[in-house]
C-alpha cells in the first residue's frame, strides 16, 4: 500500500510516466483553467451578435410608426426628424454619433421614459418599437423579417452602429 500510494502521488527519479492524482495537483490544475473558462463565458459570442445592419424591424412596423411619429414626436422633433429649437434631431449625421456605439436598449429606453415631453412614458411599448423603426428607416438602416422587439433586454442585444460594417468572410 505505501509503495502504491507513493507511486501515484509522487514522481520518483527515472519515472517517465508522472500521473497527477494528488488532490493539490488537481485544485492546481482547476485553479489555472477555471479563470480561463470564467472569460470565454463572458466574451460576447460574436456569431450572435446583432447590429442595426442586420433588418432589426420589419417596412410593415416603419409605417406603423410613421403615424404615430407623425402624432406624438413631430411637433418637437420635426416632420423630417430634423430637430426643432427644444428638441435633439433623430436622422443625420448628429443622431447617428450620439448613438453610434449604444444599443437598440439605450435608445428604446430613451424614448419610453422620456418621451413623449408633455406626457413622459404615456406610449405603449408596441407603439415606441413603432417608432423607432420609423426612425431607423428614416436613417436607411435596412428592414428585415422579423419585427423589432418591445422588450428593453432583447433590444440591449441590437447594437447600434452609424456605419455599415464589414461584411463577415
């Protein structure tokens, strides 16, 4: 028995073949690879990741929105999107930096809590994704099949970028 047990936990001169069955040596090998698989957890899986770019709203939810922009946002903002004295442009280059690096999230968030002025957080939820795609077809991000979400998680996956990246090899 204490030849076996020194066989297995300890290397002794001229053993080619080290066997690691010492629990030391296996919390030492769990602690060098556990932080290891801690970061791929938490990289973003790129394959997955969304950007305006990829038809994040459906043309049916843009003139839905164009309506009710039209309605609730034009006053202030302008017919064009073009910003009025009080209120921040939604196209343009100006809109598109503001937001440029932010995602979907931000932005919907933005608009459920804070608008419309005179009446903040008074839209639905349907009715703000409505808009936002407006808002995105203004600024010729392209529609899609699927509409965009109304839930501030999901959205917080779309990021939004001003230009158009790369296409994937």
């Amino acid at each position: 028995m204490n030849t076996l047990l020194r066989r297995c936990c300890f290397r002794q001169e001229g053993d080619d073949n080290v066997l690691i069955k010492t629990p030391a040596s296996i919390l030492l090998l769990a602690a060098i690879v556990s932080p290891l698989c801690l970061l791929r957890a938490q990289a973003p899986a790129s394959s997955k990741s969304r950007s305006v770019w990829d038809g994040v709203y459906t043309e049916e939810q843009a003139k839905r929105g164009e309506p009710v922009y039209r309605k609730e946002c034009a006053a202030c903002h302008g017919e064009l999107l073009t910003g009025g004295e009080s209120a921040p442009p939604l196209s343009g280059g100006a809109f598109l930096a503001n937001w440029n690096g932010l995602t979907m999230g931000d932005l919907f968030d933005r608009i459920r809590k804070t608008m419309p002025q005179s009446a903040p957080g008074r839209l639905t939820r349907q009715q703000d994704a409505d808009i936002l795609a407006f808002m995105l077809s203004v600024n010729k991000f392209p529609a899609g099949k699927t509409e965009l979400y109304r839930q501030s998680e999901m959205l917080k996956e779309i990021r939004f970028e001003a230009a158009k990246p790369e296409p994937k090899k």
